[in-house]
C-alpha cells in the first residue's frame, strides 16, 4: 500500500467523528442566541449593563405598549387611540380656560356641600335654618345664539351658563316652608321700566316632617299676582335676592365645568385601561 493511501486512511475516521460534532454545537448556539431577548425581562439594571460592558451587546426588555402613548401594556383599538388623543387635546384646553381655579366653601353666606353632581347650600340664623339644593345636570346653556367663524370649522356658542332649578326651604322646627324655583329665559325685547327678576317661584309648599307625595302642593303661576309678589319679598329677605342667584348660577357654572373635566379624565384612564 503507498504512502498516500495509509495518510488518507489515517484520517478518514476523524472526520466521521468530526461531522456529527459540528451539527450537534450549531443547533445549541442558534437556541442561546434567540433566548437573548427573554434573558433580558429576568436582568437587573446592573447585570444589564454588566453585559453590556463585557459583550458591546444593548439588551432591551421586549414590549408591548401601546402606540398611543397612553402607557398601557395592550394594544388599544383605532377608536380608543383616537378618542385618547381628543380626550389629552379636549382637558388641556378646558383646563387652560376655565375661569375658577378653585371653587369657593361659601356663596354669599351660605355654605357649600357637594356630592357628585348635587349642590346643598345652607345658612343658619337664630332658630331658623334655609337650605338650597339643586342638581347641575343638563343645566348648561349657552346665553346667545352661536356665531360661525369662517376660519374655523365649529360654531362659537359663547359664555355656558348653568341654570339649574333650585328648591328653597326654610326650616323651623319640624316644619319646612319649601320653594321650587328656576330660571328665566333672558329677553332682549323686555322694556327697560319692567320687572327684570332673574328667577320665579314654579311651586311652593308647606310640610311636616319628611316631604312626600301627599303633601299639598301649589304652582307659582295660579297664585295670586299680590300673594306671589310677597313671597317673592320674602326670599329676597331671607337672602335668595335676584344677585345671589346670579351668583349661584356662576358657582353653578363653575362646578359644573369641574365636574366636565373630571368627567373626561375619567373617561381617559377608563379608555387607556386594559
């Protein structure tokens, strides 16, 4: 036998043994590296960043935010991104151009109570104590028709004003004269020597105890024209003058714009949730 041929006998073992070796290590080192991105969730900053040194590799957590940039772990839909999108643009600029910053403890002596969309305003004198309760729900009106601005696409509606009806009782006792009040529309035609009242009295009643259904009631507008005039005289004497009750519709207005903006945060953080 020649040389050449011993020489290549010799090695002919070697790679059989050689072949099966390398296709076991390549398969072992494509799994390591595609476990690199899920080794990245279970590091600590520090041994991150120890990695990086060592190996120039910048290993980063997968994710899975939204795109919206609402922060939420899921995807949201067309709909809910568009409606974040308005929602961030629409706080902003009520926040920028509300006019209270902080609504008031007190309205001309009455003291203030809240909750949710229910107002309780209450003063105390001697043995008497007068309440004013109303409710700011669709209470908003806009004071004069909107105007359309040709550069803009949406009507002006000018000042939101809130009017909300109101009820007045005036507490002695276990008794409980009680007023309903509202609101008049505003008429530009009105001659300047009439009587320009802000409100009117819808119905009054007289009760004791807890009010309910059976206690007798009357509408302000059947009354007769002298006794209506007197009870009107009478809430103004009691403090429920034609300028506090300007003064209640701007506390209204106030909270109620309050109440808006809280209302649209909330609908945020409820649209960003998954």
């Amino acid at each position: 036998m020649s040389s050449l041929l011993k020489s290549v006998m010799r090695l002919a073992p070697l790679k059989t043994v050689a072949s099966p070796l390398r296709w076991t290590l390549a398969p072992t080192s494509r799994a390591f590296t595609r476990s690199l991105g899920h080794m990245c969730s279970s590091l600590d900053q520090s041994s991150t960043s120890a990695l990086s040194g060592h190996s120039g590799l910048r290993l980063t957590a997968p994710t899975n935010l939204c795109s919206c940039g609402c922060g939420s772990r899921q995807i949201h839909s067309k709909g809910e991104r568009e409606l974040i999108e308005f929602l961030a643009e629409e706080i902003a600029t009520e926040t920028k151009n509300r006019k209270a910053k902080s609504l008031p403890s007190e309205v001309e002596g009455f003291k203030v109570k809240t909750d949710g969309a229910d107002v309780i305003l209450t003063k105390s004198t001697g043995d008497e104590v007068i309440e004013i309760h109303f409710n700011i729900n669709h209470t908003v009106d806009n004071e004069s028709e909107p105007s359309i601005d040709p550069s803009s696409d949406k009507p002006d509606f000018g000042e939101l004003k809130s009017k909300p009806t109101f009820d007045v009782d005036i507490k002695r006792g276990t008794q409980t004269l009680s007023f309903t009040c509202s609101f008049f529309e505003s008429n530009p035609e009105q001659a300047e020597d009439a009587i320009n009242d802000v409100f009117g009295i819808d119905e009054i009643t007289l009760f004791d105890g807890e009010w309910d259904d059976k206690h007798y009631s009357v509408a302000g507008e059947i009354l007769d024209g002298c006794l209506y005039d007197l009870l009107m005289n009478l809430l103004d004497e009691k403090g429920v003058s034609n300028d506090f009750v300007e003064k209640l519709s701007d506390f209204a207005t106030a909270y109620e714009n309050h109440r808006y903006i809280t209302l649209l945060q909330d609908i945020q953080k409820f649209t960003s949730k998954k």
